[in-house]
C-alpha cells in the first residue's frame, strides 16, 4: 500500500472513531495526575502481546486484546487473532456494537448480511449492528486479524468467559451470545 493510500486510509479510520477514543488514548497524563484518578493514560501493547499479559486461545488459534474497554470509558474495544488453522465463528449480530475487521495478514472471508467478501492484508470492512457476519480465516499459512467494537459493550467480557472455558468456543451457544448482546443466526461459513 503506498504512503498516500495508507495515510488516507488511517486518516478515513479516525473519523469513523468515536472522539472520546481519542480523548481517552493520546492523553500523556499519570494516573496520578491533578485531574483526578480516574483521567486516562496512554497505554502501549507491543507486537504479540496482550493488554493484560494474558495467554488468550480461541478454537483456530490465539487472540490478544490490544485495546481494554476500560482505557476509554467503554467507547471502544479492539483485539487481535492470530489464526493457525481455518474457519471462524457462526453466522451472528450484535444489537448494540458496530464491528471493523482489519486484515494485517493472511486471506479471510466475510460475509456481512447477504454479501460475501474475500479480505487480504490491508482490506477492511465494517459490520454495522444489527447485520448479521461471520467471517472464516481461509488461507494457506497462518493469518493476523483486527476486529473492534464500538461501543464496547460486553464484547471483553464475553471474550473473557470463553478464556475462563479453556478456550472453549462459547460462540455456538445462543443462550450465551444473548447474554453479551448479540444473536446466533447460523452456521459457520464454509471452508473446504
């Protein structure tokens, strides 16, 4: 991707961002500060690493929370999957979160209401709520992908319950995804 498209593209991304996010993440105060306990500070997760330290696995791979819920005042939330093997997640909606997915590497299908797309590295796109989506890693190798939501939600705390199963896959219980606010719609998308 060129400088110029790259630019224009993060320039595109930080519009679409709430601007309490920004408020939230660039500030360069100390949780000490004068204006009180509770003022944000900018929090860094480097390459590979989870915001909380902690080893994350889902059925086809690893994942790792980039951006906690808690550093901006539930407005966003942003994590990353690290796919060793093929397939995703059911068909699905969530009823109160937008979700973007990024993919930094790898070949990936989305399907966002009746629409499906074939994602490689660079290639967005954005599940507005109430659509129902399902995506599958499908390439070759491994894949790294980016998924947010905003706002938050119960999104980390439903990626928290599935750590607590062991890594279990928690996705496929109706009862379950209806807790953390979303619907399960059908199947996973196929991958053969």
């Amino acid at each position: 991707m060129t400088l110029l498209k790259r630019r224009s593209f993060l320039q595109l991304v930080a519009a679409a961002l709430p601007s309490s996010l920004f408020a939230a993440t660039t500030s360069t105060q100390s949780p000490t500060s004068t204006h009180g306990p509770d003022a944000p500070v900018a929090t860094t997760v480097g390459a590979g690493e989870d915001r909380y330290a902690f080893k994350r696995v889902i059925p086809n791979g690893t994942s790792t929370f980039k951006v906690s819920s808690k550093d901006c005042r539930g407005d966003f939330f942003a994590m990353e999957h690290h796919h060793t093997a093929k397939g995703g997640p059911p068909r699905h909606l969530h009823h109160n979160q937008d979700e973007w997915f990024y993919v930094i590497e790898g070949e990936y299908i989305v399907e966002v209401g009746t629409q499906i797309h074939r994602l490689k590295a660079g290639d967005s796109i954005l599940g507005p709520r109430e659509v129902s989506h399902a995506f599958a890693f499908v390439g070759e190798t491994t894949g790294r992908f980016l998924i947010t939501y905003a706002p938050a939600g119960k999104m980390e705390e439903f990626f928290d319950s599935q750590d607590k199963a062991g890594g279990r896959s928690v996705v496929k219980d109706a009862k379950t995804l209806h807790a953390y606010g979303m619907e399960l719609l059908g199947p996973p998308l196929s991958v053969t």
